[in-house]
C-alpha cells in the first residue's frame, strides 16, 4: 500500500501528572492506497487525529475515556473518530506485543536470499512459500545486493539452523543465503513518526 502523509497539522505536547497532552494547529494527511485497493481514499485529518493515532500506537488498550484524557476530546468524540480512522482503514488493526525472551524465543537474525532467476511469477511464489513459515516475522523485497531480507525469530540456533537448511536453501528458487543473527536489540518499531 501507498501511503503520501502531507502534514500541515503542528503537534506539541506536554506531560502533566505522567500522561502526555497535546496541542496543535489544524491540518490535512491525505491517504492514497495503491490501484489493488478498491478505491482511493482521501481523509481530511485534523491534529486531534494524529494525536489519537500516536497515542493508539503507543497503547492500543486505551478506552475512549482514556484517550479522551490525552487528546483533550470527550470520549464521544474519540469514539467517532476512531471509528473513521479504522474505517479508512488508518487503524489496521490492534495487537499484543509480546516478550520473545520470555516465550523462549532467543534468536533472531536478518537473513538476505537472492533468488536463483527474477521474474515476477518467481517473486509471487517465493512470497507464497514464506507465508507458511511463522518464523518468519517480515519480509521485504529491497534494493541492494540482495532480492529478500527476512526478519527471522526462532527458539534457538538449532532451530534457525533448522530453518536455512532444511526449508529455505532447498527451495529450488532460492540462489543464495546470508544470515546476520541479532546480537543485541539496540530499538524497537515503536510507531509512525506522526510527529
């Protein structure tokens, strides 16, 4: 999907008592999804909506009441427009970010794959084949020397090695495979930069 942010809206904040608070000056995000999309959207957005969304993304367990408190809006109010950004399809949906460590899950490593020839029905079942595979968290198709890089999540180096060996190099579209296994977290995806 496409997304052109085109931000006019001044978003600052304040803490009073633990919480942040916002302040702003009115402004558009326009967002275009791609032609696969069913239609092209433009939601006119204001900074009362940044400010839901980047406080959403922060905690998604926040009732209207809560975030009401954030954003300085009666918790109608944030119930309505929260229901609009969902239905934009803004909010994709709401999820648990779990502790890998604490689910045994130890390793993670970035694996980059060429593939062994190009072409567009090579790309969509390479993509196929990954979606059977839950240790692999993301995959991106990139520029640079390599065609894929994985982000991978296993239990230990016995089951990364696992996965190379027995289902990623036996893939008869795969060329090659470089891993580069995480040694220490340095940040996290956190949210969007709204502001």
């Amino acid at each position: 999907m496409e997304i052109l942010l085109l931000v006019t809206a001044g978003l600052s904040q304040t803490r009073h008592a633990g919480s942040l608070h916002y302040a702003w000056r009115a402004g558009t995000i326009c967002t275009n999804r791609s032609t696969e999309s069913r239609l092209m959207q433009e939601m006119r957005m204001d900074g009362f909506d940044i400010a839901i969304l980047d406080a959403l993304q922060r905690n998604a367990n926040l009732t209207n009441a809560e975030l009401a408190e954030i954003v300085n809006l009666s918790a109608s109010q944030c119930s309505r427009r929260r229901s609009a950004l969902e239905k934009a399809g803004i909010i994709k949906g709401y999820g648990a970010r779990l502790s890998a460590e604490k689910l045994g899950f130890t390793l993670q490593a970035m694996v980059r794959v060429n593939l062994a020839s190009h072409g567009k029905e090579h790309a969509e079942d390479f993509s196929r084949y990954l979606e059977g595979y839950r240790e692999v968290l993301a995959a991106y198709s990139v520029s640079g020397d390599a065609d894929y890089i994985l982000h991978v999540h296993t239990r230990d180096l016995e089951s990364f090695a696992s996965f190379i060996h027995m289902h990623l190099l036996p893939y008869p579209k795969v060329g090659q495979v470089r891993s580069d296994i995480i040694l220490t977290v340095l940040k996290e995806p956190s949210g969007l930069p709204l502001r």
